[in-house]
C-alpha cells in the first residue's frame, strides 16, 4: 500500500497519459467511425465498398498486428516525426477503434424505423437532410450504448500502447517502478489496475444512466 | 444495407451516382498508384523484401513459411486452451450469477465488474510475472492462456446470461413445475437453449480470442505475431512492412471466415430457437450475436 501512496504522483501522471491518450483517439475513432457509417449506407457503391473494406480489415485483425505494422512499418516508408511511437500509437486505437463505431453506427442507422425515413423522403427532404436531420440523430441516440462499450474497450486496449514503450502512459508506469526505481511488482500492479478501474468503472455506470436518459420509447 | 433511405433512383440520380462513382474510383486510383510509387521508391516492392514471403523459388521462403506455420499452431493451440477454459470458467459464473443467494451475489457481480473493467494487458502481465512466485513457474503459453481466460470467461458469462434471459420465462416455470430443482431446471432446460442461442454470440468472441493471443509477445510466447517480430530481426529478412501485411491477411481472412460462420449459424437458429430474436434488445445485458461489444 505504501509503494502506492508514495509513487502517487507518477500513477496520477500515467493517468492522466492514458487519458490524454484516450482522448484524443476516442475524438479521432468517433469521427472517422461516422463518416465511414454514413459510407456504408451511401447511394455511390465505392463509398460503401470502401466501409465495408475498411470494417473487414480493422475488426478482423488484431490491435497487436496494426500497432506493429504502424509502429515498424511506417520508418520504412520514410515516415518519421516528433513523439512518433506516441502518436503511431493512437494512430493505430483510431484505425481499429473507427471499424467498431462504424458497426455501431451502422446498425443504429438500421435500427431506426423505416417509416421515418419513408417520412423524411415524403416530404422532400433529399438524403443528405433526411440522414442529417431525420435518420443519425436518432440513431446516434440507439448507438449511445454499443458506443459506449466500444470506448470502454479502447481505454482498456490503450494499455497496449503503453506496453509498446510509449512513457507517461498508465502501463507504462509498471514498467518505469519496477525496473527503473525497483519496486515490488505486486503493489505496482494493483496501483495500476486501480487507476484503470477508475476510468473504467465509473465510465460503465455513466454509460447506463446515459443509456436511460437518451432512449426513445418505441 | 438499408435503401429505405433514398428512393430508386431516377436518371438524373442514376447519372450523378455514376460520376460520383468514378470520381471516387479515380481518386482511390490516385491514392493506389501514389502509395505504388511511394513504395517503390523506398525499394520496398523489391524481389529482396517480398521474396522470402511469396516467391516459392526463393531460397529462404520454405524456412520463413515453415515457421510461420509453426506460430500459426502455437496461436491455435493458446485459443484453443483459452476458449475451452473461458467457455468452463463462463458457464460456471453465469450459472452462479443466476442462482446466487443474494448474501454472495455482490462477491460474483463484483468479480465480474472487476474482470472486465481491466485491461487483458495487465492480466496476462499480472499472471506471467506474479504467479512464479507463488512457485507456479508454468511454460509461457499458459501465462498467456490464463490472461486470455480470465479476461473472456466474464464475457462469455455474460453472453450466456443474456442467453439465458432472453428464453421465455415460461421455459423455466415449465421446468420448476414438474418438479425439477432451480438447479436441474437451470442445468437442464435454460443452459442447453441458451447455449444454442448464443451459438453466434460464442463464434463472434472465438475471434477475440484468437486476436488477444497475439498479446503473446508481452510473455514472449512465439505465436504468430512475436514470431513474425522475431523473423523479421534476421539480416536475410528486414521486411517488417511486408511482414506484418502477410500476418495481417493471415488474421483478417481467418476471423472473416469464423464471422461469416457466425453469421450462418445465427441464420439457420433464428427459426429454430424459442429465444427472442435479438438478445441485444434486452435490457441489463449488454452482449448482442454478431455485432456488440466483441472488440
């Protein structure tokens, strides 16, 4: 216990790396996992074979495999820039994390009923209003739960950037206690495991009330 | 896909559509052809890179391919094990979770929210550096393998439990009153339905499974992921890019298949199932079959 009150500080900077992580690949995964969405239910077929290919590929293949493939197959390329394994790594959240909110987003939009859009188009609205205006509002609202989750397992997949090397991260932390100051494993781990359950689990209760609050009575 | 949302279109629709179509093409060309010349500019289409990976007269290519093989059976063999023991360790919870008294139902939902409140990283961690002390020094697979199970048997209870729910409440009642215990009637009459309902739901997180095994490296077990890192360090190799492409391919064709097949088999059960039709309608669970939570 005492290995965690003393090294608070550092669990409280992994912390707010893995959040600051999270951040900005849950705005990156949310953006690109609704434009692709859209992709998938748009009139030009290349538009949804696009979806589609990028929705095979990225749930299919493990978060290991394109960590990788960004983390050492990019300098081969030539690609190189400041805090590069950084932002390899939520690179890499944003591409797979996109493919699942484009699923969730997907089967919200076809959740929504068909008299709605039936409704929309009567009165002359064109695709882009009656999917603006009619369809995504209340599909973002049925998606708030799969979303939801979707997030939550992408903070917990973080960690995996952090085992990749990239500091100041939360799982990172383990690796900076122990070897580099030390410090008993256990302990560390179970500081660790806190500061993700902190994120986590009050994450899942908001998850719930915001599930109530925004459901439509159908 | 959904075609409620546009009507049929007409000529003038039909036109815009084509050149929208082939203005995309052009664009994807366009990207495709620069990605080419990019690539080939840093020499990484060269016989020297992608020849030990798809040349069969390369020198080096039945070694490369023979490993992989071999990595490719030791990802099988730590799904395997991990889906076999989720699949035990899952049943067992969900059954206690459904007949819990409630003086230790909190003790099992409480485990549970735990589990899957952390990172699979940190267990697989946690068992391969944790358990040599206590004296369980185990072959690394089995770190690996006790990670991947602690992580998903919580998934599969839950997808179980949601099977569970979503029978009639008329099956167990059924049960009760021809005089089965809430154990037999649970053992006997909800577990079987519910199984063959979640049959999709267990298919789709097979997937996760085999996706997390390639979390081996942090145990430094050679699946195939550690094995094409380690490949790809020989002097004759050096192709990470291509490498991890293959590996990839690999990845992405197999889970597309088991999803297809999880596809088919929730087919062919929506007409032959007294479960309702879509599990993720129900309320306080949150797995669904195909799509949901399985990432």
């Amino acid at each position: 216990m005492n290995v965690i009150i003393d090294n608070i500080d550092l669990f409280w900077d992994g912390l707010l790396g893995t959040l600051m992580i999270c951040a900005y690949a849950a705005v990156g995964s949310l953006v690109l996992g609704v434009v692709l969405g859209i992709f998938r239910v748009s009139p030009v077929p290349p538009l949804r074979w696009i979806g589609q290919a990028w929705v095979t590929v990225f749930r299919n293949c493990p978060l290991t495999v394109v960590l990788f493939f960004c983390a050492f197959g990019l300098p081969e390329l030539g690609v190189d820039f400041p805090d590069f394994y950084l932002w390899v790594g939520i690179l890499g959240l944003v591409l797979y994390t996109s493919a699942f909110v484009c699923e969730a987003v997907r089967s919200g939009i076809n959740a929504v009923q068909p008299g709605q859009a039936e409704a929309a188009r009567a009165i002359g609205l064109t695709f882009t209003q009656s999917l603006g205006l009619i369809i995504l509002p209340q599909a973002l609202r049925t998606v708030v739960p799969p979303l939801g989750s979707v997030l939550i397992a992408m903070v917990k997949n973080s960690a995996l950037v952090g085992a990749f090397g990239v500091g100041g991260e939360l799982f990172a932390t383990v690796d900076t206690l122990t070897s580099a100051r030390g410090l008993p494993l256990i302990p560390v781990l179970v500081g660790v495991a806190i500061g993700y359950l902190i994120i986590t689990l009050p994450a899942g209760a908001l998850l719930g009330l915001l599930e109530r609050k925004v459901a439509i009575a159908r | 896909m959904s075609t409620v949302l546009y009507d049929t279109p007409g000529p003038k629709a039909r036109r815009n559509t084509l050149i929208a179509s082939v203005l995309i093409g052009l664009a994807l060309l366009a990207v495709v052809v620069v990605a080419l010349l990019k690539l080939n500019e840093q020499d990484q289409l060269s016989e020297l890179k992608w020849g030990p990976l798809v040349n069969p007269g390369n020198p080096i290519f039945p070694l490369v391919w023979a490993s992989i093989g071999e990595a490719a059976v030791n990802t099988l063999v730590a799904a395997g094990w991990a889906l076999v023991f989720s699949l035990i360790v899952g049943t067992v919870l969900a059954m206690s979770r459904v007949t819990a008294a409630r003086w230790y139902r909190w003790l099992v939902v409480g485990l549970m929210e735990l589990l899957r409140g952390l990172p699979v990283v940190i267990m697989i961690f946690f068992a391969s550096r944790v358990l040599p002390n206590y004296g369980l020094g185990l072959d690394n697979v089995w770190y690996l393998v006790i990670g991947l199970t602690l992580y998903n048997s919580v998934i599969i209870a839950e997808i179980i439990r949601a099977g569970i729910a979503s029978l009639p409440s008329g099956q167990l009642e059924a049960g009760l009153s021809i005089g089965l215990t809430r154990w037999q009637a649970l053992r006997l009459i909800q577990l079987p339905q519910a199984f063959r309902a979640m049959l999709p739901a267990l298919i789709s997180q097979l997937v996760v499974v085999l996706k997390d095994t390639s979390l081996g490296f942090i145990v430094l077990y050679e699946e195939l992921v550690r094995r094409a890192n380690i490949l790809v360090q020989d002097p004759q190799m050096q192709n990470p890019l291509q490498m991890f492409l293959i590996i990839a391919a690999l990845f992405v064709l197999t889970n597309w298949l088991l999803s297809k097949l999880a596809e088919w088999v929730e087919r062919r059960l929506s007409s032959r199932t007294a479960a309702k039709a879509d599990p993720a309608a129900i309320p306080g669970t949150y797995a669904s079959a195909t799509g949901g939570a399985a990432i």
